[in-house]
C-alpha cells in the first residue's frame, strides 16, 4: 500500500477498508507515514468523511496502536466518564466519589487542561502530594480497595492519538466529527472500562457550539462505543456559561468540597445528581434522585474523595486549605435586573490570563488564581451587588475590571437556564 493512493481514496470520496485503515495507522505511528501526508489524509476526511464502519476501524486501530488496560481483576461494572470540556468544569472531582460511594467502582484516566483552565489533573495536583502517576498494578489495586482512582493517562496508551491530536491542531482539522470521536472514544476503551458517561458540552465555552452538532456527536460516540462492547451513555450539556461559581484549580476544589457539604448552588448540585444516576444505571444500579442527593450531601461522597486523596500521597487537609492571593478583586454590578448571559468563553481567558490555565504546555499554572463568582444567569441583582471576586498574585489594570463588568449581561427579563440538554442513549 502507498499513503498517497489512500489520501487520493478518501479525497475522491471512497470508503477505505479496515485493512487501509490499519495500515495507515500503524504507518504513521512508525513514522513511515509522515506527517505531510497524515494531515492531507485529515484533510481529506474532513471535507469527505467517514462512514461509522470507517470510524469504529479508525478507533480501534488507535486503540491498538499503543497499550490497553485490562481491568478484569476488578469485580463489578467498570464506570468511566469523560467530558468534552468546558470553563470552570470540576465534575470529575464530584462525581466520582459519589458515584463510587454507592458500590461502583470508577476507574478513571483523566487529561491536563490546555487553554481556558486546568484539566482534572490539574485541579487534583492543587492538592499537597497528590500523584497522578500511578502503576498499572498499581491502579487496579486501588479501585479494588477504594472503589475508585483517577490517574494521568499512560504515555503509552493510544499513541496514535497523541500524535493524530497534535497534527490536527496545527493544520485545521480539528473540527472533523469521525476524528473527535475516534479520540474521545479511543482512549476510553484503551482505559478499560466497561461502561462510560459521555458529557458532551456545547455552547459559548465548549468545542462545539451549537446543539446539532453536539447531538451528531454524541449520538456517533455512543454507537461507537457500544460497537466495541461498551455500554455507553451521553448527555449533551450546558456551556454557555462556565460550570457552578468557580473557575481556576484550588477555586474549583474547594467548590467541589462545598457541594460535598450540602453548600452547593442548587443548579449545579441537581446537574451532579443527575449524571451521577445516569452512571449509576450503566453500573447496573437504579437509584433515585433523593438517595443520590442523600449521599452527596451526607459526607459519603466526601469520605470517598478523602479516601481517593490520601491513597494518592496527597494530603486531606490541604483539601480544605484556602485560597491564598496577593490580590482580591470585587467585581459588582452597575445596575439592576437578572443576570442574563455571562460568556464562559471570556471568562475561560480571563482566568487563563491570571494563571490559572495554559496557553501552551509548558506554561506554568497558579493553582490559587481564579474567579468566584456570586451571581449565577437568572440571578437577582441590584446596583452595587457583588457580581464576582477575582484571586490574583499579578496586578490587573482596572479596565480589565471594567471589561469583566460589560461581560456580564443583565437584563429586564429573567432567563432560564437548563444543565442537560438532551440524553443520547
């Protein structure tokens, strides 16, 4: 086989067949492929794209091209969650344990953040000693004795994606449904799980921007995942504004310890909740809301976060350790009414530029730096009311301020919000 004859397939809009599809792979992640002719083949997908028998052979090839988890050792239904991202989404940190403080074992490898804010990673490294680099050995044991783990995702696994991801990124192919659902879904069957949560965000702060496109999406994943064998749920949620109060790592901790604690906002606690049935019935337990509530607030959930922190060497009290800047700004409103739209995409940056994301992989994270903010879309306001607070360690300029103040809209009429859009199943 020849690359080029394979990019001139699939731009004259031919199916490749499994075989091609594999050689292809295997050659790019050999390096007999390169990359001038991987991101023609990216491109070509891209304006001709790929039937679903192309896409679940694209997946598993990815898959195959680097190790899998075999997590047979674990008794139970294995439950997995993955989110497309977003400003200020610190589900993971909540979810998890919830989940898991009801018998089911979450086994989870999770990403770092580039852009907007911290990934998962990132957030649970604001904790004191937290480690994310674990021991396949390792990891089993601890979702065995703990009933859950949440680990860096191994250098080694989906290897293909790795280097597909970085390719796509500088030659505008991103944006390619089959690819976004190869690399979803690659890395989770690789993680091993037997069942998997797609959250799958859309709106101003999320990848996809309108609700069509997320469908489209999440309806490709979950028949991609249940091709393979997995059972696989996706609920298309919310991302015009960004997720709960907090944006930035330690912010984002200490909301998730307040939701533990029955101090949560009411709309992100019921948003937790209802994730947390869904991935409770792919691990075969139907519960309802109040009970799941009842363990969110009760502590359970809390105790099993501690528990995932102290078997990762980090330190339990640091959980609870405030938030410590050089600056703190009040952010209050200039006039009466609702909040109407607070755009997370802005709002992502403007944290980012405090520090509390990457714009590129080497740069160095604030934990502490971040916005809390007080008034939510839908809200009351009146003049003068406290609208946000921003921690900083670096001075910002008060029309900065000023821009954040125009970038909260309010309104005469109150809006209505809504986390899940829509569930695919």
């Amino acid at each position: 086989m020849r690359a080029v004859d394979l990019i001139q397939k699939k731009r004259d809009g031919y199916e490749l067949t499994t075989q091609e599809i594999r050689w292809l792979i295997n050659g790019y992640v050999a390096g007999d492929v390169p990359d001038y002719q991987m991101s023609a083949f990216a491109m070509a997908t891209y304006f001709k794209g790929m039937t679903m028998r192309e896409t679940r052979d694209l997946t598993m090839a990815m898959v195959e091209s680097g190790d899998q988890l075999d997590l047979s050792a674990i008794a139970g239904i294995k439950v997995d969650k993955h989110s497309t991202g977003g400003v200020g989404d610190k589900v993971t940190l909540i979810l998890a344990p919830l989940v898991a403080s009801f018998g089911i074992p979450v086994a989870k490898m999770s990403g770092r953040g580039l852009g907007h804010t911290g990934g998962t990673l990132d957030k649970l490294e604001s904790i004191k000693g937290y480690q994310i680099e674990v021991t396949q050995a390792d990891f089993i044991r601890q979702v065995q004795d703990k009933g859950l783990a949440v680990i860096g995702q191994s250098e080694n696994m989906v290897k293909a994606d790795k280097l597909l991801y970085a390719l796509r990124d500088v030659t505008a192919t991103v944006d390619i449904m089959p690819l976004i659902a190869s690399s979803v879904m690659s890395k989770k069957i690789a993680a091993g799980a037997d069942a998997i949560l797609l959250d799958v965000t859309v709106g101003n702060g999320a990848f996809m921007k309108n609700l069509d496109d997320a469908q489209a999406l999440s309806e490709t994943m979950v028949k991609l995942g249940r091709e393979v064998g997995r059972q696989t749920v996706a609920a298309v949620t919310d991302m015009s504004q960004p997720l709960g109060q907090a944006i930035g790592n330690r912010l984002e901790v200490l909301e998730a310890v307040a939701i533990m604690q029955g101090q949560g906002r009411t709309d992100i606690t019921n948003f937790i909740c209802q994730l947390a049935q869904l991935m409770l019935k792919l691990g075969g337990r139907d519960v309802d809301l109040v009970e799941i509530k009842n363990h969110l607030t009760n502590g359970s959930a809390l105790q099993k976060f501690e528990d995932l922190v102290a078997a990762q060497g980090g330190e339990v009290s640091d959980i609870y350790r405030p938030v410590k800047t050089e600056y703190i700004y009040e952010v209050r409103a200039d006039k009466a009414g609702y909040i109407s739209a607070l755009p997370a995409l802005y709002f992502g940056h403007f944290a980012m530029e405090l520090g509390a994301g990457r714009s590129v992989k080497t740069d160095q994270l604030d934990y502490d730096a971040g916005i809390m903010f007080e008034k939510k879309v839908g809200d009351t306001v009146f003049s003068g009311d406290l609208l946000a607070k921003i921690y900083s360690n670096r001075k910002i300029p008060q029309k900065k301020i000023t821009e954040f103040v125009k970038n909260v809209t309010i309104s005469d009429e109150k809006t209505a919000t809504q986390e899940i859009l829509t569930i695919i199943d």
